[in-house]
C-alpha cells in the first residue's frame, strides 16, 4: 500500500479534557453517524460525529451541475 492511497482523518479533540491524544476506537457509534474514540490523557471512551468538510461538498455539488 502507497503512502497516497492513506486516508488522514483529523484529530479529534476529547469533550472531557481538550487533549488532542485521541485514536479511533470503532469506526460507526451508536449511531452511522457517529465515530467511537479512546482519550489518552483522561482515559475515556467517547463518541464523536462525522462530519462533511463544507467545502468538499460544495466542489462536489458544483462538478456534479457541470
């Protein structure tokens, strides 16, 4: 596998401490929606939605009307 073909997902911060020293436990939560996450620095299990980057959805759209 090409280091091209890695996907980088964004750090999520913790809601409960700040701390950016989080990895993705589970990739769908309760919810499609939602992403599972382990803290690192105060050792909690939470999850996290998923969200569109408002700009790759307009770009998409617009390409998508042409």
């Amino acid at each position: 596998m090409s280091d091209e073909s890695v996907e980088v997902w964004e750090k999520v911060s913790c809601p409960f401490c700040n701390s950016t020293e989080t990895e993705m436990i589970a990739l769908f939560g309760q919810q499609m929606m939602t992403s599972q996450y382990y803290c690192h620095g105060c050792r909690s299990v939470f999850e996290a939605v998923k969200w569109e980057d408002p700009k790759s959805k307009a770009k998409s759209q617009k390409s998508k009307s042409e």
